[in-house]
C-alpha cells in the first residue's frame, strides 16, 4: 500500500482531494498533516475517521523540528502534496507576516524535510500547489496565463506564494529532487470556508442578508470546480514530469457581478421568496490592489496529460448551492466556533 502525505487536508481543496482518494483506491493510505486554524476542520474528513487507510497528524509546517519528526514517522511514504497555505487576499493585507510565515518559510521547512527523506536520486515526489495569482493580472485583451508568464504578485498573499514556487523549482534544479508545481484559477465547491464569494454569497441568500461585492463587479476569475482540480492534481502526480509546472484552470472566466447573480437566480428557484435573492446585493469599496482579471490557459493539462474539466460550470455551481443548503449544520459550526471541538481521542 502506498502512502500519502497531504499537507493541508482538512482545509477545502485539502479535504476533497482526500475524499477522492480514498473513495477510488483502497490501496493508498492518506496522511493529512495539518496544523488546524481557522480554516482547517476535521468535520471535512469525518466519514475517514475509522477506516485503515486514514491517519491525521496535526502539524505546523513552520516548526522545522515538528516537520522532520513527522516526515521520520512517515519515512516510506511515496509523495508529498502539499496544499498548507494562507490563503485569502484580505486577511494577506491585514497580517502579512502570516502568510510569509506559512507559505514561504513552512515550504522551506517541508522541503528540507523531503530532502533528507528523498536524497539525490529519484524517490518520493513532492507536488506543490500553487494559485494562478503569482501572475499578477490582466486586461480583457491580454492573453490567459501560460506556464511561462512571468511572475508579477500584487498582493501578500500572491507575492508569497510567488516566493514558495520560486523555491520549489529550486529544489528540483539545485537537488535534482522529483518535485512539481501546478497553479490552478479560483476553486469552488463543498467544503469551501465561508470567506470566499461564492460561500459568502450562498450563505448570505440563505440568511436574507446583503451580499456584498468589491467594487463595482467588474473583476473577472477563471473558475475551476474543486473535484475537476482533485482529478488534475491525481494525474499530475501520477504522470507529470519532474521540474515541471502544469496550469489548472476551467476555462470559466466570469464577472464577480454575474457568479453572484447566477448563484440568486438558482435559490430564486430553489428556495423562492417574495422578492429575488438579487435584492440583497451592494457594492462596497474596493479591497487595495484588487486584481483585475485572472485567466488560465489550460493547454498543457489537456494535450500534455489529457485532463480536461468534467463538469459543466452552472450545474457544477447549482450542485455546490445544494450542498450548502443541504449541509446547515457544517458552516453553523464554523460560524459558532464548534468546528475547533477536540479530536484528539479519535487518533
């Protein structure tokens, strides 16, 4: 049985990459390595709790010694993903030094740790995912994001995700380590924490209470669904060539305004009041260096490995409204502080 280290499991893209796992192999065993703030919740993983092929550790990427006494407890494990990071803009502005802390000095930390483990020859794989924002942005005229665009970060959070690819790929040339890197657009689905706009958005319907939107709308993303990321992920660590980048995107760019207005005409449906869910939506100031446009360009995904999306983005995005309708309970939770119950006894 090969084993997994996921670092960041329990968090969104984390968690549904281990359901996906452990749902199609039953001869992989998933580590998660997490350390468990505010975005990280074990609830995500609950269903794994009693199986064999389930372990968690609860870590924190920058203590050097926690890193190389886990990866020493785990030595035969046959690869790395790592998906730990701060990651949402707004709190990068506020507490920057968070992000430095997490994404730049704990990648280090994990990196030193896998090279001890994998030496100088060809061994465990390390897959490091990144976000398309180490690009900067882009006008309406600019072409979408290539693995060869150039870094131009805008944001702490983006400038230190930046900083972790840059050492990742360093790590491959200065070490020959089999390391990879995938960059992928904004991600949507269940278990997503409430503090992105599509969860935001939902929950605000759900609540009757005003949506609010940056600016005037305007800023475009190119969304991905996050079980279509887990599929491009799986296969990039199964047949992606060591020292390569690969970009994940849906080929879905939308207006902040339209996925907002999409997600109301769907509980205009789904759940219908007296008047439109749309009546709830206000713009507020725009956040500092708000990017303009993200867009992926997916090309070597689909002719390099041969991955492309399965889903359809409106029934992906009417799916991921159902399962927060259907799941109250898992965002109450988190809102009323519930989610940090002790797990301690179960592992």
């Amino acid at each position: 049985m090969q084993k997994i280290l996921i670092t960041g499991g329990a968090g969104f893209i984390g968690s549904n990459l281990v359901h996906s796992i452990l749902r199609d192999s039953i001869n992989t065993k998933v580590v998660v390595l997490d350390k468990l703030t505010y975005s990280g919740n074990l609830n995500n993983l609950s269903e794994w709790f009693s199986v064999e092929n389930f372990e968690f550790e609860q870590l924190d990427i920058t203590n050097p010694t926690a890193t190389d006494s886990v990866f020493e407890k785990h030595s035969d494990f046959k690869a790395v993903i790592h998906l730990a990071a701060e990651s949402h803009v707004d709190r990068s502005i506020v507490h920057p030094g968070d992000f430095i802390n997490t994404n730049v000095v704990g990648t280090f930390n994990l990196l030193e740790s896998f090279k001890k483990r994998a030496g100088n020859k060809r061994g465990p794989r390390f897959l490091h995912v990144s976000t398309d924002e180490v690009f900067g942005s882009l006008s309406l005229s600019e072409p979408s994001f290539t693995e060869h665009s150039n870094y131009k970060p805008n944001s702490p959070y983006s400038a230190s995700k930046a900083a972790s690819d840059h050492l990742v790929r360093s790590y491959f040339h200065t070490y020959h380590l089999d390391v990879l890197t995938t960059n992928c657009s904004n991600n949507f689905g269940p278990f997503q924490f409430p503090e992105k706009l599509i969860p935001v958005t939902i929950i605000s319907c759900l609540e009757w209470k005003k949506i609010p939107i940056y600016g005037n709308g305007e800023n475009i993303r190119d969304w991905l669904y996050v079980e279509d990321h887990c599929d491009a992920l799986r296969l990039v660590l199964a047949d992606g060539i060591a020292g390569e980048t690969y970009n994940i995107g849906g080929r879905n760019e939308y207006k902040n305004i339209e996925i907002v207005s999409f997600i109301c005409e769907i509980m205009d449906r789904l759940i219908p009041k007296s008047e439109s869910y749309k009546s709830l939506v206000y713009f507020v100031g725009d956040r500092p260096g708000h990017d303009f446009r993200y867009s992926i360009d997916p090309a070597k995904m689909e002719s390099v490995l041969g991955w492309t999306p399965r889903s359809i983005f409106k029934d992906a995005l009417e799916v991921t409204v159902q399962w927060y309708i259907e799941n109250e309970e898992w965002w109450r939770d988190i809102r009323s502080g519930k989610k940090r119950r002790n797990f301690e006894s179960k592992f």
